[in-house]
C-alpha cells in the first residue's frame, strides 16, 4: 500500500486534482481510494468512525430514557457537586477531567510533531505524560465513581430522582473510560517501541500519528459527553 | 521526508497546536460557565451545542489534521455520522410518545 504503486497503476486520469475534482478521481479510478494514506491510518479512521456510532446509540438511549421518563432526572450540577470549604462548587471536578483530558490531547499532538521531527526522545516523553494524564483522568473518574456508589446510585435506582440515571451514567463514563484505559496502554507500548528506536530503521514515524488518532478521539467523545450528560 | 514512502507528512508548526490548546481552554471554561452562572432555555441550549460543536471541529480539523487530508478520506469519515441525526430524531419522537403514555396511565 504506498503511493508509488497508486500512482503507477492507472494510465487515465491522473488522480492529482483537488478539491471535488479530485474526490470524483479518487473514488472513480478503479484505484485504491485513499491516496497517500497509509492502511494504518485509513484503518483507525474506519475503527473511529464505527466507534462514533457506538457512543452515539449510548447518547441517543440515554436522551431516550430521560426525555421519556415521567420523573424528575438528577440535577448534574448537583449529584456531581464538590465541597470546597463548605461551599458546593457545581461540576468541579467534571470541569478539571476536562481540562486534564485536554492538556492531554495538547501533549499528544506535540509529540506527534516531535515523530515526524525524528525527535524521537521528546516525542516518547511527550507521549508518556499524555498516558499519565490520561490516567489521571481515569483515577477521577474512579473517584466519582466511588462517591456516587456510596451515595446509593446503582443501576437500577437512586435516591434523587429518574431510575434510568445509574444505568446511563455507569454505562456512558465507564465505556468512556474502558477507552482512556486502553488509550493508555496503547500510547505506552508505542513510546516503548519508539524508545527502544524499532521505528528507527524504517525511519517512519506515521504510527505516532495514528496512535494520536485515537487519543484525540477519546477526547472528542469527551467533549460530547460533558455537553449532553453533564450541562443538560 | 526523503524516505518515508506512505506519508505525507503531517508536519504543522508548534505554535499552531498551542493556539488550539488555548482556544480549547477558553472554550471548555465557558461551557462550565453556562451550567456556573444556571443560565437556562433556549440560551443554555444554544451555547452548550455552538461550544460543544466548536470544540469539537478544532480537534478534528487540527489535532486530527482533517484539515489537511484529501477529500476523499474527510468526507468518507465526516459524512456517515450524519445519518445519527434520523436516529436522534427518530428516537425524540419515541421518546416524547412514551413520556405522554406514562403520564396517562402510570400515574
């Protein structure tokens, strides 16, 4: 799958145009349809767009269940409240998950500008504090899961209002953070590998990028998520 | 990049990421203010949708680098979502039909 053979295999039409020309081109020309994009990035695209829909069925449900529900739905502000001095501070620490998830997705996207700079000592850096951020993430979320659990919330009931509130909840955040955790993991092998210089001999860097595809994604879901679960 | 055969690189300046970064702070900050300061309505709405949406396209478009691909992968992945709207429609109408038959005979 490179570009050499993409080019070489068709005699008509130089798929070179841009724009709609070249969408026309590239779909049309009996041709591997991604040109200059290589199968592992093309292959995390087609992954994330299949895991879009996903978390997009558990955001639909979930408006389902709570528009359709004659009780009163939990007010986020106040179920995901902190204490600070005596005072609740609404979504507190919903608000600083977001910030970490996003300084996240800043480290991330400068170490996938270090890769492709062949500077592959701060790119793996970059990339080991991206997981420990997201871990970081991950450690909140056990902590407010912890909370809401010992305030009764379960997936079938809770104390303040709307049933279905546990079920969508611990559904949401816990498929959200199965994918932190596995982001982590990923993101870990792959600073791992570049440290030992594996990507080195064939001097490409293109699994970086890819790897922050789906770093980036997890963040993008997140932003979703604090929009429709947290400020509805 | 003499060397690497399947990519064009997706090399952007620094700066650049930073930018976004910070767009995505002051972004993120005011979405929290909406639900701080209780606004409420069709205001509420409004803001929480046009934030989440920008916040969103500035990590596919720059974080992502859709900005810089070909058409053909953008509108390959950007396209399909589009069809969740029906779904979402679809479910809203579900939805406000079970709440009116609850509240006639589940009361």
């Amino acid at each position: 799958m490179n570009a050499a053979s993409a080019t070489s295999a068709v005699g008509v039409a130089p798929p070179s145009a841009l724009g709609w020309r070249g969408l026309v081109a590239d779909w049309s020309s009996d041709q591997q349809a991604f040109v200059k994009v290589s199968w592992g990035k093309a292959m995390m695209w087609i992954f994330l767009l299949s895991d879009t829909f996903v978390f997009s069925c558990f955001l639909t449900g979930y408006m389902t269940v709570r528009t359709g529900s004659p009780v009163a739905w939990p007010n986020p502000s106040e179920v995901f409240a902190l204490n600070v001095g005596g005072r609740p501070l609404p979504l507190l620490l919903i608000a600083i998950m977001t910030f970490v998830l996003i300084t996240s997705s800043g480290t991330m996207a400068m170490a996938v500008n270090c890769a492709y700079r062949r500077d592959r000592i701060n790119a793996a850096t970059l990339m080991i504090i991206t997981a420990g951020l997201g871990e970081t993430f991950v450690g909140m979320q056990a902590f407010e899961w912890t909370k809401l659990i010992l305030e009764g919330v379960r997936p079938w009931s809770n104390p303040m209002g709307a049933a279905q509130f546990g079920a969508s909840f611990f559904m949401i955040t816990g498929f959200h953070g199965l994918h932190v955790t596995i982001g982590v993991i990923y993101l870990l092998v792959v600073a791992t590998r570049l440290l030992r210089g594996r990507y080195e001999q064939r001097a490409n860097y293109q699994i970086v990028e890819v790897a922050g595809l789906y770093w980036h994604f997890v963040d993008l879901v997140w932003v979703f998520i604090f929009a429709l679960f947290y400020l509805w | 990049m003499e060397s690497t055969p399947a990519s064009h690189s997706q090399q952007h300046p620094i700066s650049l990421y930073l930018k976004v970064w910070g767009a995505l702070f002051v972004l993120s900050t005011l979405s929290y203010l909406v639900d701080y300061f209780g606004l409420h309505g069709l205001l509420r709405w409004g803001l929480i949708i046009a934030l989440m949406l920008a916040k969103a396209g500035l990590i596919v478009a720059v974080f992502m680098h859709m900005a810089w691909e070909r058409l053909a992968l953008a509108s390959a992945i950007l396209l399909p979502p589009l069809a969740l709207l029906v779904l979402v429609a679809l479910m809203a109408i579900e939805a406000d039909q079970m709440l009116v038959v609850r509240q006639l005979f589940f009361r």
